[in-house]
C-alpha cells in the first residue's frame, strides 16, 4: 500500500525547505544549503549536519533519492552527490504546503497576521 503524505506531516523546517528546494530540479549539498538560506531570506542557514542527516532520512522514506547521473566531470567535482525529489517527495511538499496555507488563513481568519 503507498505511503500517505499526510503521515509524513507536519515536517520540520529542515525537510520542509530541502524538498522546495529539490523542488525545481536535481541539486548538490552545498547547492540545497545555499538554496534554502536564499529561500528564506538568510534566516534559516542549515549545515552539513543537519543537511546530510536530513538527507539520509529523506533517502530511508522515499522522498528524496540519489540522482544516477551526473554532470560532466569537467564541469564538476565528482565526490558530489546528487539529489532529486521522488513522486512522493513531491506529493508530500505538495500535501505540506497545502496544510501551511490553511494555518495562514485561519491566522488572516483570526487577525493573527494582516496581509497588505
């Protein structure tokens, strides 16, 4: 039986802003780290560990797996590791950002936050 996305929710931050940041196409390590601090605006900047430990879980549920093919070697270190996300990764930052914007309607509901 496929796994359900909802039981994958809520992800914390870390899972959360590698799979937007897989979200448009295959990405090195160093290349996630610097996509989620621009993503952010630079108030999350994730390191190594908490990249690679992420990473290594992501791998385990079948949200994100190693990409087999690389870029020419001329072009690029070969000790990097591709990543890319998997159907399910896609349906699950899918899933959790569909649950996010209804947290920020009930927050507009409840003037929590106020949206110019």
């Amino acid at each position: 039986m496929p796994e359900k996305q909802t039981s994958f929710q809520p992800l914390t931050p870390a899972v959360y802003h590698i799979l937007l940041a897989l979200s448009d196409g295959e990405k090195h390590g160093y290349a996630i780290m610097k996509d989620v601090e621009a993503q952010t605006g630079g108030r999350v900047k994730m390191g190594p560990g908490t990249l690679y430990g992420s990473v290594k879980r992501m791998i385990a549920a079948n949200l994100i797996e190693e990409a087999a093919e690389r870029p020419d070697s001329e072009l690029d270190n070969e000790r990097r590791r591709y990543y890319r996300l998997s159907g399910l990764g896609r349906r699950v930052v899918a899933a959790e950002t569909q649950r996010l914007m209804q947290a920020v309607r009930v927050a507009r509901q409840k003037h929590v936050i106020v949206c110019s």
